[in-house]
C-alpha cells in the first residue's frame, strides 16, 4: 500500500493506492522453505559438495566435504580446486577446470582425481562438476560433488597390478598356456604361439581343429578327453599337436575347467612338448628290443660256448691226466739226472765233492773274489804216513780211514765251506768270506775231531798235516792251491799232526 499528501484547493488531500501482494508472500515463503530444505540437504548429504563461483574459486561447501578433506571453513573460502592437487596432479588440475570453463554453460563433466588432505594423505574422489544457470541462461555458479572412492580406488590398482603380475606369468611361463571357451582359442601365451609356431594374432579365434594332426583326432580329444573335465577337476594326457610347419609335435597336456558345470565358460590348458622325450622313450624302447634280441643271441651263444667248454674240459681233463704222467716221467728222469750228476760230482768211497767239481767251483769262488774283494781261503789236508798204514793193514782199513776223514769233514766244517777229496789221501776245503787266520781255526777244529775220531781205533796214530793259504787278489788257481799245498809239505816236515799257514 502507497499513500500521497496532495494540496487541493488550499486543503490538503491523501490519496492512497493498494495492490494484492498475497502471491508475492506465497512465492517469497516458498522460497525461505526451498532455502531451508536445500541447507538441509546439502548439510546433511553423504557426498561431499561445493558450490562455486563462474571462475572455479569455491564459495562454500558442505560438513563432508570439509571431513573429506580435513579442513575448516574459512581455509576453503576462496580456493581454486587445483589448491589441492598433489604438485605433480596440478597442471592436469588446471587444465581440467579450464577445459570445464571454457565449455560452460554447456558442458558438465565427471572424473576421477586425486586431492590432498591437509594431513597430506591422498584421498582418491569420483569428482561430478554441473553449471547453475540464471534465468537469462548465463553460469551463475557451479556445482562439484564429491565421492570418497579412496578404498575402491585402491582395490581396483591393486586388482589392477594383479592382473598385470598374472599376466606376466602368463606370458613367461615356461610351459604354453591356452585358454579357449567353444574350443575357441581366446588367449594364449608366448610359450605357446612358439611351441606351434603362430603369432599370437594368426591364433586367437581359431578353432582348435587348427592345431590337431586330423579331424579324426579333433573329434576324439573333444569326445574323450574334453568331457572328463565335467566328471573330474583336472585331465592330464600325452598327446599329437599340429604346428603351423605341418611338423608333428607331443605334448603333455594338463586341462582344468574354469567351471566344471559348464564348459562354455571356458577351459585352461597347460602344455609341454615332450617331443624330445618321446624320441628318447622310443629309443629307449628299441634298446630294449635290440638289448634283448642281444640278450637272446648271447644266451644262446652261452649255450653253445658251455658245450664247447664241456668239451674243451675232458680234453683238458684228458690232457691233464697225459701232462701229469709226463711230468711223473720227467720227474723221475730229473731225479735220476740229479742221482748221475750227484754221483759224478761226489766221491764214492767219502761222500765227500770231488776233484772235478772242486775246480769248477774253486774258479767260481776266485772270480767272485777278484770281483767284490772279498777274502777266500783254502785247506789243504794230507793223511801222514797213510801209505806205510796201508801197507800194514791193508786197503780196506785205509778205506775206513778215508772214509772216516770224509765224515769228520762234513761234520766239522761250516755250512758256507766246501770239503773235497783232492785225490788219494789228500782233501781241500774251501772257505768263502774267510781270511787266513779264522781259516787256520777251523783247520785247527777238523785235526782235533779226527784225532778224537781215530783214537782206540784200528789205525790209531793216524794224524793230519794241513797248509791253509788266504787268496790273493789276481792270483791263479793253480798258484792259490800251489801255496797251501807247500804249507802243508812244511807242516809235514815240521813234525807232522800240525796245521801252517802260507806265507
């Protein structure tokens, strides 16, 4: 209502206009409640929101978005969304609201970035932007909100790195790997696009018939060995592949159904060429065949080589018996060779060496002598007045004496010494490693044992004149002999009984 004080005809006047402003109130309270309900939401919403200016600078927001964020009011009055972008998110940040502002009032856009807390935590936010219009259709504000998608964020990098992990496994394992669904192949790893011999882009979508050797093969691996993964989790086999080469190849195959109930959801297939080992295992096999048929052939040569050896041993037996009567033969004639040669070296009536050997082995005993320097030394013995005792009682008494002299000899001298019968009644012995005086001892003990042998008997009084001479080096036998036997001559000119030694 308007009122006017107006001057009419000198009195004053009030003129008064009213107009029905009842809708007016009605819009203006409908407005105050839409206020009210739009404080409420946006205070109380799960989201975070903000309204902000044409230019993107933010003039208010709401209780989430501050929790969100982690930062008062009046510390958010007036910034740029970018103000809370990471240093290196922050040129992406500016570029984002540029490209936002520059298509208003058109445009409104979502996406997923990443704002900085004032803690500096990272909270990743599924980010919608819409304009405000006024009513001529310009931008009178903007409108953000803001979801905290922080942990979906996070599963989906990490289901993200997963995959990538898988993935490399896949493609560096050491085995090759198909995975087909309809017997389709829908992915396989490098392993095994070179163990068939396809790039990855001539396999994928290939029905497997591509890589079986023949139809007949396709057919039975899908009816055998395709249908077991409804029955059982895992089928493993041995068998033929095709490459691209037309080359055959083996392989050992591990199949697992991804859902065992069904199939068309796709199977896993693990291989492994085994061509090498299959070459091995047939070679192997083939061994054993020629090993045995070998085996075979040497049995049967064992059979015939026992019958040979069967054989060989009674002619063995045969010639055994034959060689043993031979050796019996020649045994006996070796014995009577020894019996002659024993007979020839030895005196019969003394059992004493004779002369003959005592030369062979006198010129041994000198050359062995003359070689080593070692000393030698010789006896040599004459019965005294031996031919007036024969003369008197006969020549069988003399026999006994001589034999007697034999006995003494054999009995007195050493195991190194050699006694023989000189001729006649004269005897040597031969003493190796003896010098001159250890010899004129034992000539010494063989005149005492005669003595001691003849006395009381028919003969007594028979004695023993000896010369003994030590060897010198380069001296002749006959010179060696010849200066024990003048020792003796001395001894017997010097009384008889008596033993000298050589000068």
């Amino acid at each position: 209502m308007a009122c006017a004080v107006l001057e009419h005809q000198d009195q004053p006047t009030v003129i008064g206009t009213a107009s029905d402003i009842t809708e007016r109130h009605r819009a203006e309270e409908t407005l105050r409640q839409s206020e009210a309900r739009f404080r409420a939401i946006f205070d109380s919403a799960a989201a975070g929101i903000a309204l902000g200016a044409p230019d993107g600078s933010i003039v208010q927001v709401n209780r989430k978005f501050l929790d969100m964020l982690g930062y008062p009011p009046e510390e958010i009055s007036g910034r740029k969304p970018q103000d809370f972008a990471f240093p290196e998110d922050r040129d992406e940040s500016v570029a984002n609201v540029r490209t936002a502002l520059a298509g208003l009032p058109q445009i409104s856009y979502r996406i997923e970035k990443r704002y900085r807390r004032k803690d500096g935590s990272a909270i990743w936010v599924d980010l919608s932007v819409s304009p405000i219009l006024d009513a001529e259709g310009g931008v009178a504000a903007l409108l953000a909100v803001i979801l905290d998608i922080t942990e979906s964020h996070q599963a989906r990098t990490a289901l993200a790195q997963t995959l990538a992990e898988m993935d490399s496994i896949l493609e560096n394992s050491l085995v090759g790997i198909l995975v087909m669904r309809h017997r389709t192949v829908v992915r396989a790893n490098t392993r095994m696009t070179d163990m068939l011999g396809y790039t990855p882009e001539e396999l994928l979508g290939q029905n497997a018939r591509l890589i079986h050797v023949s139809e007949r093969n396709y057919e039975e691996f899908g009816q055998i060995y395709l249908s077991r993964l409804t029955r059982t989790q895992f089928t493993n086999i041995e068998y033929p592949l095709r490459r691209k080469d037309g080359r055959e190849i083996w392989c050992r195959i591990a199949g697992k159904a991804i859902d065992p109930s069904d199939l068309d959801r796709g199977v896993v297939w693990c291989l492994e060429d085994i061509t090498e080992e299959k070459k091995a295992q047939q070679a192997l096999r083939q061994y054993a065949k020629d090993l045995f048929r070998t085996k075979q052939q040497v049995e049967e040569s064992a059979r015939r080589l026992a019958a040979m050896l069967q054989e060989l041993d009674e002619k063995n037996t045969r010639l055994e018996e034959e060689v043993a009567e031979r050796r019996r033969v020649e045994e006996a004639l070796r014995d009577s060779e020894r019996r002659y040669r024993e007979l020839s070296l030895r005196d019969e009536l003394t059992g004493l060496f004779n002369s003959r050997h005592f030369f062979e082995q006198a010129e041994a005993e000198l050359r062995r002598t003359n070689r080593y320097g070692h000393p030698l030394s010789l006896i040599f013995i004459d019965l005294d007045n031996f031919k007036k005792f024969n003369d008197t009682h006969g020549h069988l008494a003399g026999d006994r004496v001589l034999a007697a002299l034999g006995e003494v000899l054999a009995s007195s001298i050493r195991d190194t010494d050699l006694a023989f019968r000189y001729g006649g009644e004269e005897f040597v012995v031969l003493l190796p490693e003896t010098a001159g005086p250890e010899a004129m001892r034992q000539a010494e003990r063989v005149r005492a044992a005669f003595s001691q042998r003849t006395a009381g008997a028919q003969g007594a009084g028979q004695t023993l004149s000896m010369g003994v001479a030590q060897y010198v080096q380069a001296e002749s036998l006959r010179d060696f002999i010849h200066r024990a036997d003048q020792a003796m001559y001395r001894a017997k000119d010097s009384g008889k009984n008596c033993c000298l030694l050589a000068e």
